[in-house]
C-alpha cells in the first residue's frame, strides 16, 4: 500500500459520506412516501402503495396553499425581476463615489430579518391603503405577500443581472446611438437580449425564492395561505407520507426541468456552432 492508494481510498470514503449525507435524507423521504405505514417509515416497508399521493391531491388546503404560493411567486417574479433591472442599470449609471452606498442601500433587504420584513409590510401598507382609499385592493394576503417578498428578492435579481452587466461592452450602445439609434431602441435591441440569460436566471431564482419563504409570508400572507404555511401547520399537527409524497413530486420536477434545460442548451449551442461553421464556409468561398 503506498500513499496514492491511501489516497485514493479516503478520496473514495470522502465522496461515500458527502453523498449520503446529501441525498440520503431524500431517499428515505422517497422510500417513506411509498410505504402504507400511516407515520413516515422508510423501514420496515408494510407493502408499496401510491395513496399517499392520492391523500396529498384530495388535500384541499395543500392544493389551495399552492395554487396561492404559484400566483405569489408569478407576481414576485413580475415584479422583482423588472426593479432589479433598475436596479442594476442604475448602478453603472450613477457617480462612481455613490455606488457603494447605493448598493448599501440596496442590498439591505436581503439582510434584514423576514420576521421584519413581514410586520412592516403589513403595518405599511395597511397605513398606505387606508389613507389612499385603496385598502380592498391592497390589503390582502396575496397583494401583502408580493410586496413583502418582492423588497428583498428585487436585491437577489439585481445582483445576477448586475453580475452579467458588468461584462457588457459600452462600445455596442455608443456605436448604436451614432449610427441613429434611440435610447429606447438601444435598450431593446442591444442590451435585453445581452441580458437574456440574467434576466432567466432571475425569474427562476425569484420564483424559486418566493415558492419556499415562510418567515416574510407567515406574516404577510394574513388570513390566506401558501403551501409552505399549511406544510408548516400540519408538521406541528402531525406529519404524514403525503408530505413525502409531495416531495417527490417537487424533486421530480426539478430534475425534468434541469433536464429539459440542459437539452435546450445543448441544442442551441449545437444550432450556433453550426451556424458558425456555414458562416465560416461561406465566407471562405467567397
């Protein structure tokens, strides 16, 4: 034995524990969600059922706390993605001894408690639609909790979209705007579609961020309620396999959409270099 297979061998146990340790706890949710037995019991096995998947859909606060938690985060996502834009924009515009205190200023959400975050949401805009006359359109738990969600996720949206446009050539605009272009049509034209990728990026992540707050919804949403809140009321009552039934089903769809993604990606990169290549016979011809 010399010191590569040693190793090699604690490489080897490294990887073994690193994995279990990540995803051992989501196959024993998965094994539980299968098994008859009424508590969630990856062994021993009863016998292998599906109405834990049954009991899950039939489960009308479950459906109704994720049809709200999908509506809130489309409307986060419709919200956070365009003020972190802004955001971002703003940025490179402003004087360059005011950005760190501007990013200070913006950032500052994500750092602020949800617990926070969620009461004076609430506070605020109770006030606000009081005084504007506006409190049947606002005051709401679904209104409350797209607001409240969407102060810190717009800092999350704008931090991606700022990471890619700090590598967009200014060039591109200048050149744009000699040649007769408008602001507006710069904007369109030449900036959105270099920023396609960070404004996906977003959209997912802002989706994603909205889908799994508690602390800031619990408050915000009042009388309404997400799918994290009812998941959260019904482990305080008692958890059963259908929660693990539903977190098959997210881990499923996570990896189609990962996947699916992958695939796109692989397929468009394909089209582009073909694209390149044709390009590059042609000219060569010519």
């Amino acid at each position: 034995m010399n010191s590569r297979t040693v190793l090699r061998a604690m490489t080897a146990l490294y990887l073994l524990i690193f994995f279990g340790y990540l995803f051992g706890p989501l196959m024993i949710m998965a094994a539980s969600a299968f098994n008859s037995d009424s508590y969630p019991t990856a062994y021993p096995i009863e016998s292998l059922t599906l109405k834990w998947f049954w009991v899950l859909l039939t489960d009308r606060d479950m459906m109704l706390g994720l049809k709200n938690s999908v509506i809130i985060g489309i409307g986060v996502v419709c919200v956070s993605v365009p003020v972190g834009l802004a955001g971002s924009i703003m940025m490179t515009q402003i004087y360059p001894r005011a950005r760190s205190l501007y990013y200070l200023i913006t950032v500052s959400p994500v750092l602020t408690p949800g617990v926070i975050i969620g009461i004076s949401t609430v506070i605020f805009w109770k006030d606000f639609s009081e005084l504007t006359g506006t409190k049947p359109y606002i005051y709401n738990g679904i209104i409350l909790a797209i607001l409240g969600q969407s102060s810190f996720i717009s800092a999350y949206s704008m931090l991606i979209i700022m990471a890619r446009l700090t590598r967009f050539d200014r060039a591109q605009e200048e050149a744009a705007l000699d040649l007769g272009a408008s602001y507006p049509q710069v904007f369109w034209h030449i900036l959105l579609p270099f920023l396609k990728p960070a404004l996906l990026s977003a959209a997912v992540i802002a989706f994603l961020s909205s889908f799994e707050n508690y602390n800031t919804t619990t408050f915000a949403i009042l009388a309404d309620k997400t799918l994290v809140t009812v998941i959260a009321g019904k482990v305080r009552q008692g958890t059963t396999p259908a929660l693990s039934a539903l977190g098959v089903i997210i881990i499923l769809i996570t990896l189609v959409g990962a996947v699916a993604y992958e695939y796109l990606k692989r397929r468009e990169e394909a089209a582009s270099a073909q694209r390149l290549r044709e390009e590059g016979g042609a000219a060569a011809e010519g």
